[in-house]
C-alpha cells in the first residue's frame, strides 16, 4: 500500500493586533476587499504572526455576515408588543459638544442707552475750497 503524505492545514489562529487591523480595516469601508488589497492585508498581517490570503479572505466574509445577522436579529420585533419603527434620522447637523469652558453662559451685549447722533456734518473739507 503507498501512503502519500497528507498536508494538513493547520487553522489560523489570529494576535489580538491581526484583529484590531482587521477590524479598522473593516470599519473604514473595506467589507469585501478585491485580491490586490487581500495581498496587501496579508502582508501587514504577516508581522504579528502566520497568516495565510485565504484565511484574510474568509474572514472578511465571515466578520461581514455576522455583521449582517446581528443587524437582523435586532429588527425582529418582540410579539407580544409591536410598535411600528420609527425612522433613523440623519446627523446632518450634529449637536455640537459643550466643553467645560464654554458651560459658564456670556453675557448678552449692552443695549446703547443713547441714540445715535443724526447730526450732518455741513462743513467743507479743505480740498473742496
């Protein structure tokens, strides 16, 4: 009997600091990287341990799916009390935040008690004469 010799693949196991690339990779807008930024994920990844372009490749696919159920699992409504869901709203004008400093309130500006002078001025100026 000839035994050939079986290559074993052995699973990936990711650093902590492959994940946190990954996922900032992932939260800046690569979901679905193409092979060129695969290749190049692969590289950067290689620095903090053994990894291969099918294992990023696959978890991108994975992370992504499980982003999408956990989004669906939030939508399904409890039974026993529906209520209708409201829109989101878009942040297009974000509440600016309130610093400490700026939590003491300013004073409104002085109103002039005074009028104003409506007197004319009649006289000439000397390049006139």
């Amino acid at each position: 009997m000839d035994m050939e010799a079986k290559t074993v693949q052995k699973r990936w196991r990711s650093t902590p600091k492959q994940i946190r690339i990954l996922l900032n990779i992932f939260n800046h807008g690569i979901i679905n990287p193409n092979r060129d930024q695969v290749r190049e994920i692969t590289g950067r990844l290689q620095e903090y341990g053994e990894v291969g372009e099918y294992s990023v490749y696959c978890w991108f696919q994975n992370h992504g799916n499980r982003v999408k159920n956990r989004g669906r699992q939030q939508d399904v409504p409890n039974p026993s009390w529906v209520l209708p869901k409201t829109p989101k709203l878009l942040d297009l004008f974000p509440i600016p935040v309130i610093r400490k400093e700026e939590e003491k309130v300013t004073q409104p500006m002085p109103f002039r008690t005074q009028a104003s002078s409506t007197e004319l001025s009649l006289r000439l100026s000397l390049t006139d004469q």
